[in-house]
C-alpha cells in the first residue's frame, strides 16, 4: 500500500460532523461486534456524548477503537435525570449533535432515556436514532411463539398490590407478551404467571442472550416452573408468553367450531380453518385441536 493509499485510508476512518440533534443508540446487549457501523459512526462523530453508565460506553468506545477526546461524556440515568436533562438540553439548542446510549440494548426499552426524548421533542428540537440491539425482540424471535402481535410489558411491579393487578391487566391482551425480570424472581414470577394466567400457556424463557452461557428454555408457563425447582439462574432475562387461546372467541365457540370441522377434516386442517375464521393463533387452535381428538375422538 503507498502513502497516498495510506492517506486516504486514514481519512476514510475519521468522524464527520453530525448534524445537530440527539441520536439514540442502541448498544450491544452481550457481544460487543453487535454494535452497528452507523452506532460506532455516531459515537465517533457527536459533539457530546450521554450515557446510562458511562464506564460501559468508555469499555464499548475502546473495543471498537473510538477516541474520547476532549468530548464531554455526560452521566444521565434515573437518579440524575433531572439535573443531566438541562445540560443536553443546552447543548442541543447551541446546535451540538449528542449521542445518548443505553447500557445495553435500545434506548426507551426499559432504559432511562425517555425522559430526555421526550424533553428533547418539547423543545421542538430533532431526535433520531441509530437502531440496533434488543433483548425483547432476540428474545421473541428465539421463542417461537406468533411474532404477528406482541406486547413488551417490562418488568412486573415489585409491590405484591400492584404486581397481581398488572398481571391482571396484561393476562387477556390477545398478543404474545414480553416481560424482563430478575433471576432471584424468575421463580416467583413463573408460579404467579401459573396461578394467573393458567399453566398451559407457551413460553420461552431467554437467558444471557447473546453471550457466552445463552440459554432458551421453551414449554409451557407450568412445565417452565416446574423445571427451575431449587435452580438459581444468573444473567438477565427476558420470559415470551404466547396469547392466551380464546381472546377473540369463547372457549366454547371455539370447541363447537373444532368439533364439527374435525368431523370432516384431519387435525392439522381442521386447526387452520377455526384459526382463520375466528381470528385465533394457528399454533394454539392446533394444541387444542389436538386435546379435544385425543380426549373424546373427534377427527381423524
């Protein structure tokens, strides 16, 4: 390679300027060559740089061989938000470019970040983001459960008051459902999940994602319960619960339609027609297809 090739090469790699605004970053959720080129562009190119832990983003920064410089790196999380927010805002309106970067994964999702957006947006100021990164979308693409319609919950309350009525209140929505939790409450989640929204439903439980130790268990809320008995789980993770069976139709309208169209059918087709006509998972009208051959001989 001659000098001039160099040359080029060097400036090739350097930051260009951004345009003014804050960018949103998602950042790795384990493995850190998951990061974007537009995400490392982004974080190379801001005039200010914010972060939910700023040791993470100094650790990812140097991975992936972006310099510091003279940069301000600005802490902003839920205990400082207030404080931190008229810093950026003030940066934003002198017409800097600022990076926001989650600890991990997509700002928004579960992430502190909401707060500054949503600051940032009042004051008529532009927003973008460099996507990337999610626990909860790796994680439903991992569980096999309907991907058509889903539901990102969070983590469950931690107040027993509270936590019943928010289990109440998602339990029905006719969508797979996301939800984080601890692994030191994993436990107690499955056997409130049970208790709540039945045994039967499918799920997958994520775990580590993307790292070394990346672990799916899949099977019913039940069956998952049963197999974390004396088990303690370390990692973050994220628990897929497939739809419960009849939101759009009363069980018992969906047995009458599974009866008489497994008098004609074979199970498999006879699943897919009451699917269609009453607006249910294929995959849960199937299982409950299969129940009603094998418990009274309908079907062929």
């Amino acid at each position: 390679m001659d000098q001039d090739d160099q040359t080029d090469m060097a400036a090739g790699m350097r930051a260009r300027p951004l345009v003014a605004g804050l960018y949103l970053v998602s950042t790795p959720i384990g493995a850190a060559r998951d990061i974007t080129l537009r995400a490392l562009d982004v974080l190379a190119g801001a005039d200010v740089l914010a972060a939910e832990d700023t040791r993470t983003l100094r650790h990812l920064m140097d991975i992936h061989g972006i310099k510091l410089g003279g940069r301000p790196l600005v802490a902003y999380h839920d205990h400082n938000g207030a404080e931190a927010r008229p810093r950026i805002l003030r940066a934003l309106a002198e017409g800097k470019s600022v990076a926001y970067a989650s600890e991990a994964g997509t700002p928004m999702v579960a992430d502190p970040g909401y707060q500054l957006a949503r600051a940032v947006i009042e004051a008529g100021l532009p927003v973008t983001a460099a996507p990337g990164p999610s626990a909860a979308i790796m994680a439903l693409s991992l569980s096999g459960l309907p991907s058509d319609r889903f539901l990102f919950a969070g983590f469950p309350p931690s107040q027993a008051g509270a936590r019943a009525r928010w289990l109440d209140e998602i339990g029905t929505v006719p969508a797979t459902i996301i939800l984080y939790e601890s692994p030191k409450r994993i436990y107690r989640l499955l056997g409130e999940l049970c208790e709540r929204w039945g045994d039967g439903r499918d799920a997958a439980l994520c775990r580590e994602l993307t790292k070394r130790f990346e672990e799916v268990r899949r099977g019913t809320l039940g069956a998952l319960r049963d197999g974390l008995v004396d088990v303690a789980l370390k990692g973050e993770i994220a628990l897929v619960v497939g739809r419960p069976l009849a939101v759009a139709a009363d069980a018992a309208d969906v047995d009458a339609a599974l009866r008489a169209a497994l008098g004609r059918l074979h199970v498999k087709q006879a699943a897919a027609e009451v699917a269609e006509a009453l607006g249910l998972p294929r995959r849960d009208v199937y299982q409950r297809a299969l129940a009603l051959k094998d418990g009274d001989g309908d079907g062929r």
